[in-house]
C-alpha cells in the first residue's frame, strides 16, 4: 500500500513540489542521485570505477511536453558522452536514456523526434565507445518504446533495453529480444500499473522476472539481471551456469545508493556490477520511484528526516 502511495506521489505536481522544497530533502536525495551537473556524474564515475564498477549513467528527466527541452536534454547527453569519452572507460561506462525526456510525448510527431534525439545520442556514444540502453517507463510507452528500439538498431545494434518483468506481456518480450546481439536490462518495475496490463502481488511479480530470466539466460543475446535480491541473485548465476555462459556473458545491475556493501561483494567476487548512476536537478520522480521500491529506503528516509 505504502509503495502504491509513493509511486502515484511521484506523478503528483502538489507532492512535487512539497517534497522538493522541504529543505532536508537534498540531503536524503544525495543518497540516490550523483549531483546536480556533469561535472558531479563525472566524479561519481571516476570513484565506482576506481572501485571495480561498471557504470550507466541516466541524465534526469521525463514526460517532457516542450521540444525545447527536449532539445537541452540531448545536448546534456552529447555532454556527458564527451565525459565519458575523456575517462575512456570503453564497455564499462554506458548512458541510459529515458524517450519521455527526449520527446516521446510530444504530439503526434513525439516518437519521430524522439527516435531524431536517440539517434543522436546513439551515435555520439559510438564515437565515445559506450553503449545506449533504453529505459523503459509506464506500459503505455511499450510498444512506442520497442519500435524506436528496433529503428535505432539497425544503425546501431548495440543499443539495449529495459523490460519490466511485472508487465505481463514482458516473457513474450523477451523470447522477441533474446536473439544475437541484443542487450536487455530486466527489471521487476517501479510504475504504478494496472492489474489489467501487470501483475500487482509481489510473489508473481518474483515469479515473472524468473520466467523472464529463464528465457533471456536460454537465448544468444546478453542479459543484464537488474536486481537487488539476493535469491534472484543466486537464481541468475544458477541459470547462467546451466546455459554455458561465463561471468562476460550476463551482468548484474543495481541502483546507486541502494545496498553498496552487497554491490562490493559481487564486485570483489569477479562479477560485473553495473551501478545506475543518475543526475541532474530534475530527480524527484526518480527519487519517489526509489522509496517506493524497499521498504528500507523509506525508513532510511525518515531516519535521515528525524535526525
């Protein structure tokens, strides 16, 4: 219920603007979000690859209704991969795009100007050497999402995506995105939807990212298993070990400021650990998603608040 609440106050113009201008907020907030400018995203990179981290970095912001905006968001990314591009991190560094911020939204012509922008950022991020993955947000974006994808594919093969595994349409996703080549982030979901279109209790979400992995971890592509808990942890590894693949050939992904000690562990045991690494001044939908999601970060939250 509590998860339910957060996730509909991250939609929540009034909310927004309550939690934003609370003065303790920032504080908490620096938890989960690397800073405010590039410069900030750069640091934090700098630190978790010290540290053993690969990386993927998501410039804040969505549901963009202004084209201006969209524009300035491209050329925060065409920023960021320059960044990236002078740490030359190759493989271990990547961005996440969300289409929403890029123009999705925008009219009748929102996914052709969204799919202008990725291609934009896509092909800066070839000449960095890092790759592309595609958040995916609510299910009413889905197909929008995937069809985009399939575009900037064939340009640029490498570009990867988010499935949501609570989303029941998402095993027959992935059977479609499981070939050579393909790049899939799967995660279990953290939009309030529909009982119609996504499983709502906790257990068959769990059920369904296991289905998910079970045919991600049989294909040719390269799954990336976005997870915090430590049985679908040890179910990935067992799956992965079924199928032949080595420790390249799967990744583990986890949310910056959520569990560093267990991100550590995995790291210092030979896996590759992706840290989500966001940033930026747009973090509050971002940042009610997370306190939504664990129970622990809310508690986390209220402790930080009290003290």
């Amino acid at each position: 219920m509590l998860g339910t609440v957060l996730t509909a106050a991250a939609q929540s113009p009034l909310a927004r603007r309550v939690v934003s201008e609370f003065p303790l907020t920032r504080r908490v907030v620096d938890r989960f979000v690397a800073g405010e400018d590039v410069a900030a995203a750069r640091a934090t990179v700098e630190r978790l690859a010290a540290d053993g981290f690969a990386v993927t970095v998501d410039h804040l912001g969505e549901h963009v209704r202004d084209a201006a905006v969209a524009a300035a968001t491209v050329k925060a990314y065409l920023a960021l991969l320059g960044e990236l591009r002078a740490l030359g991190l190759g493989d271990r560094a990547e961005v996440s795009v969300k289409l929403s911020a890029l123009g999705q939204a925008l009219g009748p012509d929102g996914e052709r100007i969204a799919l202008d922008h990725a291609r934009q950022i896509c092909a800066a991020a070839r000449e960095a050497g890092v790759q592309v993955t595609l958040d995916m947000e609510d299910h009413t974006t889905t197909d929008s999402t995937l069809a985009i994808l399939r575009e900037l594919r064939a340009d640029f093969p490498g570009t990867g995506v988010a499935l949501q595994a609570c989303l029941r349409r998402t095993e027959a996703d992935c059977r479609d995105l499981a070939g050579p080549g393909s790049r899939v982030r799967l995660v279990k979901g953290a939009y309030a939807e529909p009982a119609s279109v996504a499983y709502r209790d906790k257990h068959q979400v769990d059920l369904a990212y296991v289905r998910c992995l079970r045919v991600l971890m049989a294909g040719s592509g390269y799954p990336m298993v976005a997870t915090h808990d430590d049985r679908l942890i040890t179910i990935a590894e067992s799956l992965a070990a079924r199928h032949g693949r080595g420790r390249d050939g799967y990744e583990f992904q986890m949310l910056y400021g959520v569990r560093p000690g267990r991100q550590r562990e995995l790291a210092a045991s030979g896996r590759t650990v992706r840290i989500y690494v966001p940033y930026g001044t747009d973090w509050y939908g971002y940042f009610m998603r997370r306190l939504a999601e664990r129970p622990a970060n809310v508690a986390f939250f209220l402790r930080s608040l009290a003290s």
